[in-house]
C-alpha cells in the first residue's frame, strides 16, 4: 500500500488498519504506531480529524471565542469602558474561522506523517474478516485489511493521583 494515500492497491497489506480519522480513530492510529506498529488509517477526509475538528466543535469554538469578545465589550459599560458598536465582517470572520481549523488539522496531518501512520483518503467497509473495500470518488479498490486477526484493545496506562492529592 502506498505512504501517500492517493491510492489503495488491491493485494496491499498492513499489520493494522484503522478505519475513521475522527477523535477516536486518529488518537488509536498514532497509540499503534507508537508501540511500533504498521499502520494505515482509512478516512472518507484528506485530513483526519472527523465532524468535529473540520465541520462541528472547534469551528463552533472559534466562532463561540468572537461572539464572547462581542458581550465583554458590551459588558465594559459597567466598568466604565465604552467601545463604538461593533461592526462584524462575515468574510473576515469566515476566514479567522477557517485558519483555525487548518492549523489544528494541519497539525494532525503532519503528526500521521511524523509517526509514520499511513493515511489513505477513502470510506471503508469490510467484505469479510480480512479484507476492506475501499470506495474513492472515481473508482472503487479492495485490498487485506490486516493478517488474520481478532478485534483487541490496546491498553494504555495512565497515572492515577494519590486520593489525598485529589480536589473535592
């Protein structure tokens, strides 16, 4: 399977696949990696990062932080600070809104490359327990998505703080 996603070939292997970029399937593609793994992740997005990162919370955020500088000024009126009313620019705001969307997915593209994670551009589906269809805009490929294999959980520890250092 090729490193630069513009192409699945029938016949390609990998030791994992994870199917989805989103904020489970990202964080899961660079855990396997990290431990050494060869890995590919499948996402229907050039940019991993899912609904969230590219369509739903953090464009919501971006907008969010300006709609609350608009009530702090507004607010400044008890403190004794009066701005002019605001004027809002939409293409300005569009494109703050969209810078930040692509530093934070620009920011995941380049940990996939950094971690060696192969990222291939496609919706996935299983035809049987080792092999995925891959379904691309202009054409359709099919390739093993792992060697035979059961579904398992990486576990990864994580450091718990002593009850007594715990906030109530």
């Amino acid at each position: 399977m090729p490193g630069d996603g513009d192409q699945a070939d029938s016949g390609a292997r990998a030791e994992l696949v994870v199917i989805g970029g989103g904020p489970g399937g990202y964080p899961a593609a660079f855990d396997a990696a990290d431990r050494g793994m060869d890995v590919t992740l499948v996402n229907d997005e050039a940019i991993p990062g899912g609904v969230c990162l590219h369509r739903g919370c953090i464009p919501s955020k971006a907008l969010l932080h300006v709609a609350a500088l608009l009530g702090e000024a507004h607010e400044a009126t008890q403190w004794g600070i009066t701005f002019a009313q605001p004027k809002v620019e939409l293409d300005k705001l569009r494109s703050f809104k969209e810078s930040v969307v692509k530093k934070l997915t620009g920011g995941v593209g380049e940990l996939c490359k950094a971690r060696g994670v192969k990222l291939v551009q496609a919706r996935a589906r299983f035809l049987d327990s080792t092999t995925l269809e891959l379904k691309k805009p202009a054409r359709r490929k099919s390739w093993p998505s792992a060697k035979p294999s059961s579904p398992r959980v990486l576990r990864r520890s994580f450091r718990r703080s002593s009850p007594s250092k715990t906030r109530g």
